[in-house]
C-alpha cells in the first residue's frame, strides 16, 4: 500500500503508523517541475504524456 500525504505531516503519520504495528518508509516525493536531463526518469509510460516520474526514498531491505 502506498499513501500520498502532506511533507508537513508525514513524519507524524509515519509514527502514528509505527505505533501502530504498521512499518512505513518514505518511497518518493511530489514536486513540480521540469525533469533534469538524464536523471532517470521515466516519462510518457503507457502512450500518456502526462509528466515525469522518478522514485527516491529509502526503501526498507
């Protein structure tokens, strides 16, 4: 499952989450903007050309 929250409260949610028995980790963040040359991005998926992608985070091992 993945939840799309506000940056000013997703350490919040991420502990409430915690608490709760439930791990969390942050996969990426929303931002607009153009995309960088060359830095992984993935853009025009499916036949749609509806913006850029690319996910960071610190995924759990």
């Amino acid at each position: 499952m993945i939840a799309v929250v506000d940056a000013a409260a997703a350490d919040g949610i991420a502990r409430a989450l915690t608490a709760a028995g439930i791990p969390t980790w942050e996969a990426g963040r929303v931002t607009i903007g153009d995309a960088p040359a060359g830095a992984g991005f993935e853009q025009g998926a499916k036949g749609v050309d509806g913006g850029a992608v690319r996910l960071t985070g610190r995924y759990r091992d």
